[in-house]
C-alpha cells in the first residue's frame, strides 16, 4: 500500500511540473537593451543620410553649372556682317565709277601731268589750250557729281543703319548668355566702325573735288596769262617802230 501511494504522488507531481516547465524561458532567450550601441547606430544612420545630402547637393550644382555653360556657349542666331558689307560695297561701287581724275595714285599721277602741266609748250596751239581746259572742267563736274552721289548712298545707308542699330541693340540686351552678348555687341563695333569708314569715304570725295575744282581754276588762270602773252607776242607790232 505504501509503494502504490508512493508512485502515485511522482506521476502526480510529474504531471505538473511538465506544464510549468512550458512557461518557463531559458535565460538565453532574453533581450537585453544597451543603449550606448543604440545610440551610436543612430549616429551612424544621420551621418549617412548627410552625406547622400551632400552628394545630391553637388550633383544639383554640375547641374546647374553645365546649364550655365550651354547658355553661356549658346551662340547668336542674328549676323548683320552681310548687311554692312553690303552698305561699304555700294560706296565702293560709286567710287569704282568715277570719271576724270581717278583715286588711284598711279593713274591719278598720269592725268594729272595731261591736264595740269606746269609750263606751256610754245609749239602749243591755242585751241589745245582751251580743249584742256574744259576738260579740266568736265572733270571736276564729274568730281562734284560723285560726291553728291557718294553722299545720297551714305545717308541712304544711314537709314537703314537705324533699324539694324535697334535690332543689335534689342538682342545685346536679350542676349541668353555671354556669347549671345558678346556677338552682339561685336556686331555693334562693325557698325559703328562701317560708319566711320562711310564718313572716311565721303571726306576724301569732297576734298577730291574741291582740290580738283582748285587746280582749275589756278590752271586756267596759267592757261589765260600764256594765251594773253601770245596774242600780245613780243609787243613791237603795238610800238611806233
């Protein structure tokens, strides 16, 4: 009887230690807190994400950079060369056509000894004289001719030289980058120094044909005393010999 009560207090107690044993954790299963590692692991998480800040702030930057520099490189999509050299081309045109004494120094030297000599041979005749010296007028005519027309082109020019300006000047001030800006304002010295050429061009017709219109009113005057003396000759057909 008492080995039986025996036995039956173990299963007894066998059978409720198991289901305890079930709550029961070992100690290795237990989470321990540290929070000197906890906080490093977040430092090392902000420094991280400061550093992609960084990267992106750069790259913004090239970004902005090349766009600055496409813009800058951009170039002006206006040209006014063919329109000034056109301009100086017509002076040119009309100076080409000028009649009597020529701009060149070669040819300009040749007329010159023709219709300007310094002395009269005696063996010339007096008609020759006088056909000289309308062709000397005829020249200088011509002279003054060129530089009116020389003078109704560049007003002309002149003209059209005012809208163009405006446009330059639209353009400089819209210009998207440096190189837009510095065509343009380029393009604003040709017209300026085209315009100085123009002025250049004109002074030299009007000085031309008022130095030729001088030199033929001296040569006449030289042309007028040799005809006077020839037709007087040597004064003893008016004496009492």
């Amino acid at each position: 009887m008492m080995r039986r009560r025996l036995l039956t207090g173990l299963i007894t107690v066998s059978l409720i230690a198991k289901p305890m044993a079930d709550y029961v954790q070992p100690a290795s299963a237990l989470i321990v807190f540290d929070p000197s590692n906890y906080a490093q692991n977040v430092l090392t998480a902000a420094r991280s994400l400061e550093q992609i800040n960084n990267q992106i702030q750069s790259l913004q930057n090239q970004a902005t950079m090349l766009q600055n520099m496409a813009r800058n490189l951009q170039r002006l999509d206006f040209s006014s060369v063919g329109q000034l050299t056109g301009a100086l081309h017509r002076v040119d045109g009309l100076m080409e056509q000028a009649s009597g004494l020529s701009f060149d120094l070669d040819q300009l030297q040749d007329q010159w000894r023709k219709q300007y000599p310094e002395s009269y041979d005696a063996a010339i005749k007096v008609s020759d004289v006088a056909s000289a010296a309308r062709d000397r007028w005829q020249s200088a005519m011509q002279a003054f001719r060129q530089t009116m027309g020389v003078q109704s082109q560049i007003v002309e020019n002149v003209r059209a030289d005012g809208d163009l300006l405006a446009d330059l000047v639209n353009r400089s001030q819209g210009a998207a980058g440096s190189l837009q800006a510095s065509q343009a304002t380029n393009q604003l010295i040709a017209l300026s120094t085209k315009q100085q050429m123009q002025i250049q061009t004109l002074l030299a017709t009007q000085f031309r044909a008022e130095a030729e219109d001088a030199a033929r009113k001296a040569q006449s005057e030289e042309a007028a005393r040799e005809t006077t003396r020839r037709f007087l000759g040597s004064g003893t057909a008016y004496s009492g010999n």
